[in-house]
C-alpha cells in the first residue's frame, strides 16, 4: 500500500509545474507564425517529442495522477 502525505503530492504538483517551465518559450511552434492553422498540431507535437523536457513533462504528470488517484481526499488541500 502506497502511503504519500498531501506534501509528498504537493511536491509532485509543483514538479509538473517546474517541468512545463523547462520546455523554452519560443520553442514550440506558435499558430500565429503558420501559413495553415491545420499543421499547427502536428508541427506542436513533433517539436515537443522532440524537447528534452518531454519526458520530464510526461513523468511528473504521471507520477502526480497516480499520487493523487491513491490519495483523493488531499485534492482540496492542493495549491
């Protein structure tokens, strides 16, 4: 049984935001700077595998949902 305290998933919380923050402003495509809003998506989702902050992004998510998933009484305590 996975015992974490509200901090323990405040801190995966907070992780989540720290990744996001990793990934360099300007590095992804924006829609304004398209010739066709429709690439917009794919071009987004090339450009973010490729960031090295993906998986960071992709690991504190993660790791956030199953904290909280096991732990949902901690949810109104989150900042």
């Amino acid at each position: 049984i996975l015992s974490n305290t509200c901090k323990d998933i405040q801190d995966a919380l907070n992780q989540v935001y720290l990744s996001y923050s990793e990934v360099e402003a300007g590095s992804l495509p924006s829609p304004a700077t398209l010739d066709s809003f429709l690439d917009w998506h794919l071009l987004f989702n090339e450009n973010l595998k490729n960031n090295p902050a993906y998986n960071n992004i992709i690991t504190s998510v993660l790791n956030f949902e199953e904290l909280i998933t096991n732990n949902p009484e901690c949810l109104s305590e989150l900042e």
